[in-house]
C-alpha cells in the first residue's frame, strides 16, 4: 500500500515515499524473484491457482505525482499496479489531510495517462470519507456513482474498490459489493473476510530492505487466508 511519491520532507501522515526509495524497493522485489503486479491480476492468477510469484502494488487517492513519480520506476522494473483515485476530487488537493501538506491530485488527463500506461484503476469512492460514518445516499454515490464516472472516464471496467482510511464495516463491504466492484481493499479488516474485505501491508520511505523482509512475513504469519481466494 502505497500513496504519494515525492518531496517527503514534510510528512506528517508518512504517506509520500520518494522516487529513488521506491526505485529500490522495487528492485528488493524483483532480486527475490518477485514482481508488482495490479490487484486484478494477482486475483485472476491466484484463481488459476498461480500467483506465487506475484505482488499486488497499490496507490490510494491518486496524487498528481503517480505518473510523474512512479509509472517510470514502475516501467523500469517491468512492475504495474492499481491507482485508486477519487473523481470527485479530479483536479483538487488532499483536504482530507488537516495537517497538510497540500499535494495536487490527478485530472481527468492524469488518470487516462495512467490507464492508458498499463495502471489498473479503482474507485477510492468519490471525496475520501469515513463510508463507516455514511448515510445510506451518500454510500452509494461514494460506491457505484464514483465507479459509473470512472468507467465513463477511462472507457474500462473498474472492478476495484478501495475503502479511505482503510475503514470498512459489513455495511461498507455490502454496499461496494452491490455496486458491481469484484475485490476491495482494506488496511486491517479485522473479523470481515472476503475478496470484499482484502488486507494490504503500508510501505513507506523509512522501509528499507530489512523492514520490508519483516514486513513481507509478518504479513503472511498475521492475516489469515482470505476466504475465497486460492
């Protein structure tokens, strides 16, 4: 789980990791003969029952800087992923964020750049709220009206949802699964289970080689096999 890649000198959120931190940290993946892969595909070679190799790369709330910043580390390491963005912050800055700082975020332009380079996008429904906290409107024009404008926008199917915050309760997972989404991805989904319900690792500019080697088993030890998936 991924979010800005950038100027991490002001990072109160340690959201933002650099370009050459993610540069080797992508190496660190390809010398153990893994590779970045977007959700999608790592549950399409999971259902095959291959997928071995193969690690899901994510980007929440779709900072300007992705295709500046990271589609070329990504191509230089022969790696893709999925870009969860916002449409209805297409243009705008993270507001959610009070401490700031304010980062732009992708346009239009800016998210069909990326499709178009190969990147998987998903909702992070429309405005990045609590969907725990949602009223029953608001749910579903954060769910399947974001999706409906993303599939408009790109011309392809967006089959990925990401909950903000990484907060979902089975209100939350039902409405993203009624909304048409085949996966959504949480940070620590505690009891909820599911291809709607999937558990995700934070990286960030402190993870270094070490780090990420705990972080890499740590992560299979803790979270238990995810019901339905192979």
């Amino acid at each position: 789980m991924y979010h800005s890649v950038g100027d991490c000198s002001h990072d109160p959120y340690r959201v933002t990791v650099s370009p050459a931190r993610l540069d080797r940290q992508l190496r660190w993946l390809r010398g153990r003969g893994l590779k970045g892969v977007s959700v999608a595909e790592l549950l399409a070679a999971r259902a095959r029952g291959a997928g071995r190799y193969l690690v899901g790369l994510t980007f929440d709330d779709g900072y300007a800087d992705f295709v500046d910043n990271a589609l070329p580390v990504l191509a230089r390491w022969q790696c893709t992923a999925t870009l969860f963005v916002l449409p209805g912050r297409l243009g705008g800055v993270n507001a959610w964020d009070p401490l700031g700082p304010r980062k732009p975020l992708l346009t239009a332009d800016g998210v069909r750049c990326a499709a178009e380079a190969g990147v998987e996008i998903g909702s992070h429904g429309l405005t990045h709220i609590d969907l725990t906290r949602a009223d029953d409107i608001t749910l579903k024009a954060e769910t399947a009206d974001s999706r409906a404008l993303l599939e408009e926008l790109t011309g392809r199917p967006v089959t990925g949802f990401c909950y903000p915050y990484g907060s979902a309760d089975q209100r939350a997972v039902n409405a993203v699964r009624e909304a048409g989404y085949g996966y959504a991805c949480a940070v620590d989904p505690g009891s909820l289970n599911g291809p709607h319900a999937l558990p995700r690792v934070h990286i960030g500019q402190n993870d270094v080689s070490v780090r990420l080697h705990l972080k890499y088993r740590l992560h299979r030890l803790r979270r238990r096999p995810v019901g339905g998936l192979r």
